[in-house]
C-alpha cells in the first residue's frame, strides 16, 4: 500500500533496506548463532545517519521523528529482529532525556547518541518488578550533591553494551507510584555494575543483561525533571516507543512472508510448486492482509506522536498489540508453509518465530497492552 511517504522518508526506507539485504541478511544467522552483540553492524547504521532519526536538529539529529524510527525499524528487522532491536533500544533509553532531560542534559548525551558514538538503554524491570513496574526496589537515596543507588535491574535491552542508561528507581517509598524517580546513570559510574547475560529464545544478537547498582553515586544533575516524576517518564516514553516495537513486529512478519512465499514457489510436490496449492494460497492472503492491517495502524500512531496529540497511550497500545500479535501469527504459518523445513535452523522460517515472540512481551505485555485500551475506553465512555 501507498502510506504517502515524503521523498526523505523514503531515501530513509531505501537506505535501511539497503543495509539489511547487503550487510544484515548475510550475517543474521551468525550472530543468532554466536550470541555476539553486532557492533560492526551498528557502526553501519550509524554511519548511515540512521541513529539520528530520533534526535532533534539542535542536538546534531535529523529532527525527531516516530514515523522515521519506525520505518528504519521495521526494514532492519526484515533481516534480522535482534539486530533491529539493539538500534531501537537506543531509541528507547534516549526517549527520557528528550521529553524530560534539560538542555545541559541534551547537550552532554544526545549528540553522541545522534552520531551513533554511543547507544542508551532503559532500565525498569526488575525481578520482582515486570508488569507491576510499581513494585521496583531500586532505591535512591540523596546524600548532598549526589544519589546513592542501590538495586538490581534485569533483562535490561543493550544492557551492558550501552554507555547511557536512563533508569526508574524509588526516591520515596512511602509515596508509593509517585516515589519513583528517574535517573541518567553513564558507564563506568564506581558502584555500577552489570550481571548476567541472558541466553534468549530469539533476538539473540541483542543484549539483555543486568544492571547493578551497589552504592553507586551520581550527580544530583543526573536526575531528569524532579524527584517524583519516574513513572510519567516511564509512561510518557512507552507512548513513544511502543510504535518503534510494533514496527519491529512488522518488519519481523514482513520478512517471514518474504520468505514463506519464495520457498512455497520454489518447493514441488504432487509435480507442482506448493504456491499453487489453493490452501497455501489462502494462508499468504491471511499473512500479508495482517501484516498491511498492522503497518497500517503502527505508521498511524507514529504520525499521531509526531504531531504531537497528547493521549495516545490507547492507539500506542493497540499498535504495539496488534503488530506482535500478527508477527507471531505470521511466523507460526510461514514455520507451517516451510513443513519440516521451517524447524531447521538452516532456514530462516523457525528465527524469524523465535524473534517475533519477544515482541508480545517487552515493553509491556500484550495482556498490559489490553489493560491499557479497556480502561482508556471505559475512561472515554464514562464522559
């Protein structure tokens, strides 16, 4: 479909499809593989000026844009999800200090990030602490000039691999929610840590690691807007990303159709290809109308956030939803279509499976997702 793209955005689509056929593609099984974190592959993003698709142009960025992150996005994850997610995770853990950082903030991190000199992460999950993010433990506690953290965060995407981490942690625990502050915590900070890596069902490529925190002291400058604000930073920064990891369900599904239709016209049985067969036939319409449905959905929010419309916690999560639940919907058929095939590693049917399931979890599960659009719609009826 024709989503009425401006001549940048699809330079931008062009030059990450570029990237995720000649340098992606070829290495996605490696690195799913050898569990490395894709660092030469990142420098290429970089390189491309892709990493500035989400920093606005005072801080060295191309201007802030959902729709542009989603649409890079979505065309590295056609390659390869974990790749795709170690770029929009940056996304993620840059998003804080863009809506919530001041300018000496912005000033210090956002050029280096644009530039792809250094990637962020974002810390709120921790063990006892998924869905029910008011349950962190991780405290601060302010002692003159400085915080004083102490805590555990874990499956920490980019977690120890990125230099710039912004994390929620209790300023007050007496208040409950609204004692949760958030924090700029650099690499390297004494008193900070990383723990285990995690070995993954799927985007292996991606780190996900913990993050420690033992009397770790950081600048009260590090504390973005005020104490007491953690979980509207929290909050406030799932509405913007949540489309980048739709778009990353997308592109995942996307290339699992790719895939699934140039096997079933190459496979014969019965004396003719499998893409003749009405049944297989019915199973790719289903794909690629899901698929259509969700791009459709995820490029709406994005140009909703660009625009600035305030509530669009419902519509973020029905992208976020709707997208992954299509990926693994998607995944699973092309697995189907590639028979016995598709559960051997040596084709790419069972990775892209494996990638997609992530995306009904992180960031929200889709359960959370569904909270999310039922109370907001019996908010909107009860008016």
């Amino acid at each position: 479909m024709d989503y009425l793209l401006t001549e940048e955005q699809k330079m931008i689509r062009d030059l990450a499809r570029k990237i995720a056929v000649e340098k992606i593609a070829p290495v996605a099984a490696k690195y799913d593989q050898s569990e490395e974190f894709p660092w030469p592959e990142l420098k290429i993003i970089a390189d491309a000026d892709l990493f500035g698709l989400f920093i606005p142009e005072e801080y060295d960025g191309m201007g802030i844009s959902v729709l542009n992150l989603c649409i890079a996005t979505e065309e590295l994850a056609r390659a390869c999800g974990g790749i795709a997610v170690c770029y929009a995770a940056s996304a993620l853990g840059t998003f804080p200090i863009i809506l919530f950082g001041n300018d000496e903030q912005k000033k210090k991190y956002l050029p280096d990030i644009a530039k792809g000199k250094k990637i962020a992460a974002f810390g709120l999950t921790e063990p006892e602490a998924g869905s029910d993010a008011a349950a962190i433990k991780t405290t601060a506690r302010k002692e003159g000039n400085h915080y004083v953290l102490n805590g555990t965060k874990h499956f920490i995407t980019n977690g120890g691999e990125a230099q710039v981490y912004t994390v929620v942690v209790m300023t007050d625990k007496t208040k409950g929610p609204r004692g949760a502050s958030a924090f700029i915590v650099d690499k390297g900070t004494p008193g900070f840590t990383f723990g285990k890596k995690e070995e993954k069902l799927g985007i292996r490529a991606s780190a996900t690691q913990e993050l420690i925190f033992t009397d770790c002291k950081i600048p009260k400058e590090n504390l973005l807007s005020r104490e007491g604000m953690g979980f509207i930073v929290t909050m406030k920064t799932f509405d913007m990303s949540r489309p980048g990891v739709a778009a990353q369900a997308v592109g995942i599904a996307q290339g699992s159709l790719d895939a699934a239709v140039k096997y079933s016209k190459e496979r014969h049985q019965f004396g003719k290809s499998i893409s003749s067969f009405q049944g297989i036939q019915w199973m790719l319409a289903d794909m690629a109308t899901q698929i259509e449905a969700s791009r459709a959905l995820v490029y709406t929010v994005a140009r909703m956030v660009d625009a600035g419309i305030k509530d669009v916690g419902k519509d973020s999560a029905m992208a976020k939803m709707f997208a992954s639940d299509t990926a693994m919907k998607v995944t699973t058929d092309a697995v189907q279509i590639f028979g016995g095939y598709g559960y051997m590693r040596e084709y790419p049917a069972e990775k892209y499976m494996r990638d997609a399931k992530i995306t009904q979890i992180y960031e929200g599960t889709n359960q959370i997702q569904r909270n999310i659009i039922a109370l907001q719609l019996i908010k909107e009826t009860a008016k």
